[in-house]
C-alpha cells in the first residue's frame, strides 16, 4: 500500500498541529510538512513534493485562493481545503473547486476549530480520495486554462454551431438530468457554460455537496453561463433552459404537477451515504413515461448514479453519457456505470455538452 505523503497549511499553529495528529494516525497517510501561508506552502511544495495538500482558505500573507492558482500553474496536485460555513467561506470554496481544488473539508466552528474531531474522519477519506486523483488530466486541465483564457473565463462567450431545423423527433418533450462528484463544480461549470440560452429541457443536477454551498455553486455558475442555474425550490415548476441543482443535504427528485414537471426537494434517508443522490434524481426521472431522457454521470467516487441510471434505460427513451477517463479528475461514477453496460456513449469533459445537445435537437449522435 502506498504511502500518501500530506503537505499540512494553516496560518493557526494549533490547527497545524491537531490536522497532524489526526492524519497521522492512518497507516497509509505520512504528513511530511507544514507550513503557515500560502507563500510558505509553495516553497515547501517545490522542495517537499507532496502527494496532497490541506490548504486552509483564510491565512496571512498569502490566502488558500491565491495560493492554490499558484499551485494549479506550477505543479498541479491534488488539493483539500478547508473552509468555514459561513456565506463567505462557502463562495470561496466554490471557487477554489473551479481553480482546481479537488475537494473541501469545512471547520466545525471557524478558523480555529476546537471540535475538529467532529470532521476526522471525513478529512482521513477525503485526504486519501484525492491521491487517487488523475494528475494527467488536472496537468491538461491547468495547460488549457493557462494558456488560453484567464482561470475565470466565462465559458457563455463561446459560439456553438448553429443547429439544423428542428425535426419532428426535437418536438418531443425533454429532460436533462446530470450526476457528479468529486471534482463535479469544475466539470459542471465546463459543461453548462457551453449551453444555449434557449435549450429545450430543464436540466436537474445532483452534485455531492453538504448544505450550505449549493447556492454558492449554483450563482457562481449563473453568472458565467447562458442558460440560467439556480439551487432547487420545493414545488417549483420546472423551466427550460434552466438548471437546478440539489440542495445540500436534500434529495432532489422530479415530479408531474398537472402538465408541468415540479421539483420535489426532500429529506428521506441517505441513499448509499449520499443525500443529495443521483440515483434517487434518476429514478424519479425514469417514471417519465412521455419524456426523452438524456443522463449523463460525470466525475466522482463510488457508483452513486449507476442504480438510477439502471432504471432509466429500463424505462426506455433514454440516452446515456458518461464522462470518460482521460479527463475524470475521479473515475469511479463513470467506470461503474460504464461497467454495468448501461450508457451510449463515454464522452470526454469538452464535448459532453455538445453531445448532450444533439440529442436536445432530436440529430442523434
């Protein structure tokens, strides 16, 4: 088994010690240095070559955001940050998921958390869940972004292919439904930005998130994409052109109001660990009897998506995509429901919208 080497970040000299202590206490994780600002952290990068990184957000100096577009440039590896809970800790770890952060831990009660116990555990998993990452695609991903376009470049300038008349088949009523994971915020902001504003489908997404920081994800990728992306409201009729994503903590399920298709946001049990989970969104898409469904599963650990995704193909009129490995950060959701011989096509991250909008425009693929 080997060891996953963890380059520790904190300006608190206390949080620095207690992170220590407890990823070192897993056989597999060996913390090989601190450090206490971003500037810090990337001189002990360079010298101390860490497998992953924990990278507190708020610190003196040099703050995690900086620090972590630093990183994203000179020598992408996978990082975890952590944040706090509040409005502004939230925003600034959605943007460090779309800077490159492969997953984020959130401090129990502030910047020094005394009761950090209470998140142990999710640190030691996500810690060892992020070097499993692949770093050739988070290189590539670093490449483009680097010499192309600014980090934050709003995707909604780019001009799709002009779509050929609608036919027949196009005039059937549709849905969008997408799961993801670890990594989903980037693939997700890749992805809906290069939707037309006048798509003829909602779009229900689950990413794996705690309450708190959907909205975030939610008006972040609002403002750079065409199309408009909002959290998901109980009852709320759902629109074209529109995406709606889960609410932390809340399963997100679709049903019929009359004519009109509703969200139905609830707390029911955790499916498979997960709430939101993409194979409860799928298996209520799937009693869409009159609807073309086209599914797609994107990066991420697990199988969550691959149950749900089952039940949709049973259902019929549907098409399925999954991303495929060469760009997963995490390809676990994919594999599996690639392995279960349940999708059409396995689509790398850049052309999965494109895809998605042939079957949107009733041109097949």
């Amino acid at each position: 088994m080997k060891t996953i080497h963890v380059l520790v970040v904190d300006d608190s000299a206390f949080m620095r010690k207690v992170i220590t202590d407890f990823l070192s206490e897993h056989p597999q994780i060996k913390v090989i240095g601190t450090a206490r600002n971003g500037k810090d952290a990337l001189e002990k990068i360079s010298s101390l070559r860490p497998d992953v990184v924990t990278l507190d957000v708020e610190m003196p100096v040099m703050n995690g955001l900086e620090a972590l577009k630093q990183i994203m440039h000179e020598h992408p590896l996978p990082v975890v940050m952590l944040s706090s809970t509040t409005k502004e800790g939230a925003e600034n770890t959605i943007l460090a998921m779309q800077y490159g952060a492969i997953d984020f831990v959130t401090k129990p009660s502030g910047t020094i958390s005394l009761d950090l116990h209470k998140v142990k555990e999710e640190l030691i998993h996500k810690v060892i869940l992020a070097s499993r990452a692949n770093l050739r695609t988070m290189e590539k991903q670093a490449r483009i972004e680097t010499t192309t376009s600014p980090l934050l470049q709003s995707y909604s300038k780019i001009e799709l292919k002009p779509s050929r008349p609608i036919s027949s088949i196009a005039r059937q009523k549709k849905i969008v439904c997408i799961g993801t994971s670890t990594g989903g915020p980037r693939a997700l902001q890749q992805v809906l930005t290069q939707l037309p504003k006048h798509i003829a489908a909602p779009i229900v997404i689950v990413q794996h998130m705690p309450k708190g920081f959907t909205k975030s994800l939610a008006q972040r990728l609002d403002s750079l994409s065409r199309i408009h992306v909002k959290e998901a409201e109980d009852g709320e009729v759902l629109q074209n052109g529109t995406a709606y994503i889960a609410p932390g903590g809340f399963h997100l399920l679709v049903a019929r109001s009359g004519e009109a298709l509703v969200a139905r946001v609830e707390q029911s049990l955790p499916r498979n660990g997960h709430r939101p989970s993409v194979d409860v969104l799928f298996e209520s898409v799937s009693d869409l009897s009159d609807y073309e469904k086209i599914a797609v599963i994107m990066t991420g650990m697990g199988s969550d998506g691959t149950a749900g995704l089952r039940k949709l193909k049973e259902s019929g009129n549907t098409k399925a995509i999954a991303e495929s490995e060469e760009t997963a950060v995490v390809f676990g959701m994919p594999k599996a429901a690639i392995a279960a011989n349940i999708v059409d096509h396995v689509t790398p991250l850049e052309k999965i919208a494109e895809t998605m909008m042939k079957y949107v425009d009733g041109q097949g693929v």
